[in-house]
C-alpha cells in the first residue's frame, strides 16, 4: 500500500471554488465543450427526476465494507439542476440508516472522468465519485476511486486505485489532497461545489480537484486497467473509511451532483466505448 499527502493552493476553476455553494446554471453547448477532447457521455440533471436511461439506481441492503445503509432509489432525487443523494438515520428493513447509489450504464476505458459536487460531512459519512467495470470479479479488474471523503475529516478529499497483483491478491494506492483558499486557510470541501476529476490514459491515471492535479501514478506501481469503467455516484453510512456515526453525526446529510461529464481523445478510443447521447 503506498500512501501519499500532497498539498495544494485551489486553482479558482470556472465557479467551482468562488464561494458558489449553489449549482450554476444550465450548461450551453460551448460549457460542455473541452479543448482536446470529444464528450462522450453527460448527465446535467436538467429533469424533474433521474434519468434511468443513464443510471441504475440501485435497491441494496448488504453492501461492502462493513457499511451500515440501506441502498434505495427514494433516497436519489433531481431538483434545481441537481441529482440530490440523501442520507438519513431512517431504520429500514434491519438497517439504521438510508442512502443511495447510482451506476451509469455507460462504460468507458481511458478518458477524462469529471464531476462537480457539493459533498456532505459528519462523522461516519462516506461519500465517492468512483469508476468500476460492470462485470468481471473485484479487485481483478480495477477500480478508480476519484474522489472519496471521511465525514470527520472536512479538510482532506482522496483518491484511489485497486487493483489486483501478479498472485491476485488486492492491492491499492491511494492519495489525500488538502488545499488552502485564496487567504491562506484550509478548504473545508463540503462548504462548496467542487470539480473532481481523474484523467485515465494508456500509461497513468491522474487526479485533480478544481483543475489542480495532485497525484499522478502509472505502471510502476500498477498494473494497465483495460476493462470500460461505469460511473457510481452513492453516500456510504458507517464502515472502515470513517467509522460508524457517534453521538455527534448529523442527519440528514446531501451529496448535491451539479454534472457528470465523460471524455476521450482520439488516440485512446477503443472499440469497447459506448455512449449515451
């Protein structure tokens, strides 16, 4: 396991770091557009509800990682330009709390994954932005976590890969990135909108936080992942990352999503590619 802090002043990208703490308005044509790369697959969450021409949204009680919710699509909701996932210390069917998990059905290998995030925080929360084939059996394919929080730990977002080594055994690298706001103070992420991104070529995977890329890692330390990924968007309760909610945890809790954009170069694009207009 390797484990990496970085630091980093917050670049001001479009208006994801100037103190907007409401989504923006509806993307135009040209917003979407992004020099060098062709869009492949986006979700602005312009309806009354979610697409489910574009996502699964799952109905799950069991869930890994010693989580503690209950998955259920009334717990996704789209309003005002933003997918809206809610997590509440409602009991359900044995579990304490209620949360929700989206999975795209679109997949892609390689390419530039973004979204822009108001993400929630207390103790015991874990909310992510990940990347995961459809198929095939956990770790053996990869996994890219994009941005992952500890709801008791509001200054630091982080990153991941998974993936299995030459004897199929799990490994995973991993990142945390912290960032300090035009006077010189910590950023306390869930304050605000946010873009997280992660940049997945043939050679490396990076990651960035309002366009400032603060881990790189390529086949030194991992092996190539060739399998087309989907996008989950979901807010865990309990488990390892963050602990279980205390007597100090506030419910609700919203992972606010104001988009969800998906690239690709040219020179990347495989056959596996697969998009939803």
């Amino acid at each position: 396991m390797s484990k990496v802090k970085r630091s980093a002043t917050a670049a001001l990208v479009s208006c994801a770091v100037a103190g907007c703490a409401t989504a923006c308005q509806a993307a135009t044509p040209d917003e979407l557009q992004r020099p060098g790369w062709t869009l492949t697959f986006h979700d602005e969450f312009d309806g009354s509800a979610v697409d489910t021409e574009k996502w699964e949204v799952l109905t799950r009680k069991n869930s890994h990682n010693e989580e503690k919710q209950y998955y259920l699509p009334e717990q996704a909701t789209v309003v005002d330009g933003v997918l809206r996932i809610t997590a509440t210390n409602e009991p359900y069917e044995g579990k304490n709390y209620r949360s929700a998990r989206l999975e795209s059905w679109f997949t892609q290998k390689y390419g530039r994954f973004e979204v822009r995030a108001k993400i929630p925080t207390t103790k015991g929360i874990w909310p992510a932005i990940w990347l995961l084939p459809r198929e095939g059996h956990w770790p053996h394919n990869g996994e890219i976590d994009i941005m992952e929080h500890g709801g008791s730990r509001s200054h630091d977002v982080s990153c991941a890969i998974h993936f299995s080594d030459e004897n199929r055994q799990h490994k995973h690298v991993w990142a945390v990135h912290q960032a300090n706001d035009e006077n010189g103070k910590p950023i306390e992420w869930a304050k605000d909108f946010h873009i997280y991104a992660a940049e997945w070529s043939p050679k490396d995977v990076a990651f960035f936080v309002d366009g400032v890329e603060y881990y790189r890692v390529g086949h030194d330390k991992i092996p190539e992942l060739n399998t087309p990924m989907c996008v989950i968007l979901n807010t865990a309760v309990g488990g390892w990352f963050d602990g279980d909610p205390d007597d100090n945890t506030v419910f609700p809790q919203f992972f606010d999503i104001d988009y969800v954009r998906v690239y690709q170069k040219e020179a990347w694009k495989t056959e596996s590619d697969n998009a939803l207009e």
